[in-house]
C-alpha cells in the first residue's frame, strides 16, 4: 500500500509524475507460448549492482536466485519475475551484454503485449497492489523543485524466508 501525503504536481519535462504498474501474470499469459516455455527452466540472479551505475564501487550486495516464472502463492496462477536492471539469468554470469540484451528483449516483448497503468498521484491517494506479481516504478520528478512524501506499508509473507 502507498499513501501519497505530499505528490509533485509534475514529473520530468512537464509531464504528470506518475507510478507505473505491470500485472506480471497478465504479461506471462500474453506471451506467445513458445516464448514462455523456454522461461519456464530459467531462473536469475536478482543482484542490484548488474546493470546500474547507482551501485558504483559496492560489491557485496547478495544475490539471490528466483525463477522467471513463479507461481502465485494464493490463486495458483504463473507470472513473471522480473527487475528492472537487476536480473541476469543462470548461466550468463559471464555474459553481461548478452545478459542485459535478454533482459531488454524480454522487456521488450512483455511491453508490447501487456498494458501499463500510469497513475497520476493526487494528495491523499492510496494504492493497493500485490507486490509478489504487480511490477512498478515511479516516474522521474526534479527532487530539487518537489517534494514527495508517501507512506508505505507492506505484508511479508515468512513462510518463504530460510528457505
């Protein structure tokens, strides 16, 4: 859940500042069938630092290995996985263009054939999503002119820690 207490009136270049959602089951069900079963074997490594120059200089960010495809824990149904800039899959650690080209195929792919909700954030707007098979980000806003203040608050499920 997001809570928007204080929203930028605008984002980069005069557009609205917005926070973008992808249903990553949705988007594993409009996959071409012969573009999901290849993905139904692979795993990746989520490890920030890949693809983003954020993490200059910082090397000892764990990875940690999840399948592409997952399996809704509640209604069953298969999703997508996926990060931006932060995925690489098994068996390209040594590979990272190669790797970074897949992922930005693959993005590319869902995209095309899933649509994004773009929400335009309003003071006092709240936000529910499944964090476990919704993807989002916020859009860029100048930080320097706005101010965002939002509230967060999260459900971990334990049952899949030490695992």
């Amino acid at each position: 859940m997001l809570y928007g207490v204080k929203v930028p009136p605008e984002g980069e270049n005069g557009q609205p500042h917005t926070t973008e959602f992808l249903d990553m089951i949705e988007a594993y069900k409009n996959l071409q069938p012969s573009h999901r079963q290849p993905l139904e074997k692979m795993s990746m490594y989520h490890f920030p630092p890949l693809f983003s120059k954020r993490y200059d200089g910082v090397t000892d960010i764990p990875k940690k290995v999840h399948p592409i495809v997952s399996t809704h824990k509640i209604t069953g149904k298969k999703g997508l996985y996926l990060g931006s800039d932060t995925a690489i899959p098994i068996g390209m650690e040594d590979k990272l263009e190669e790797a970074k080209q897949f992922w930005e195929d693959l993005f590319e792919t869902v995209l095309a054939c899933t649509p994004v909700y773009s929400h335009v954030w309003h003071p006092g707007d709240i936000l529910f999503w499944d964090n476990s098979q919704i993807m989002h980000r916020g859009t860029p806003y100048d930080s320097t002119k706005y101010q965002r203040i939002a509230l967060r608050l999260g459900i971990v499920d334990q049952s899949s820690f030490n695992k």
